[in-house]
C-alpha cells in the first residue's frame, strides 16, 4: 500500500476512534480506498517533437495523448519526421528480465554458460536500480 493510501486509512481511523464527524469526507475517502491501486505509473503529458533537417527542432506540450496526435496530424505540411513522447513525473520504474527471458537471450547470443549470463544481466539490473523495492 502507498505512503498515500496509508495515510487515508490512518486518518479513517481516527476519525472513527475519535468520533468526529465528518461523513462526506469519510465517504470520500473510502471511494478512493476502494478503487484499485494503480502499479504502472502514467505520463503526466506527451510532448511533439519536430526535428528539422537543418538541426533545429520544435517542441509543444499536450495534457492528452490524443491532442498531440492531432496537432502531428495537421502539421504534416513538413517533411520531417514527428516524434510523440510521454512525459512523467519521475522515471517510469522498470522490472527485471524473468529467468525465462534471460534464457531466451542466452540462446540468441550462444554466450560463456548460462549462470555466467545470467549474473551478468541481474549485476547489470542491480547497477541500474532495476526491480528494487
């Protein structure tokens, strides 16, 4: 459970042990304690980019995916190519290679020995905070 939802059940409590009354707020609160916790993190806004053949660019900032589609769309009188990016507030966070993946690469690339490869990609993960808590 996140720091944030820890703290609204907290504060349920208490409001429950204290007998304070405030039931609109309450209700609020356990609408939100009953919706699911979200696990992937999500943009916060998409930024178009234009690279132009000269080296310059251009960039604009979108609240929704869709907006910056359109406006990709109706700028389309250049020839250079459009780029959309998601934007979030913090690195989106990444999970580590499963075992089988590892393996499946292992075979792409007929490397030293399986075990060996295998430390090498979670040294790799740990060194690069992948799948820490």
């Amino acid at each position: 459970m996140s720091k944030e939802r820890e703290l609204l059940q907290r504060c349920l409590d208490e409001f429950e042990y204290k007998g304070v009354a405030c039931n609109e707020l309450c209700i609020d609160i356990n609408k939100l304690l009953a919706q699911p916790e979200k696990t992937e993190q999500e943009p916060v806004a998409w930024m178009w980019t234009r690279n132009y053949e000269g080296g310059g660019y251009t960039n604009k900032v979108f609240e929704f995916l869709n907006d910056a589609e359109e406006y990709a769309k109706d700028s389309k009188t250049l020839k250079s190519p459009d780029i959309i990016r998601p934007l979030y507030t913090a690195p989106p966070k990444h999970e580590p290679l499963s075992d089988e993946d590892v393996f499946r690469l292992y075979e792409e690339s007929e490397y030293l020995g399986f075990l060996a490869y295998r430390k090498g990609f979670k040294d790799a993960e740990k060194e690069h905070g992948i799948g820490e808590g």
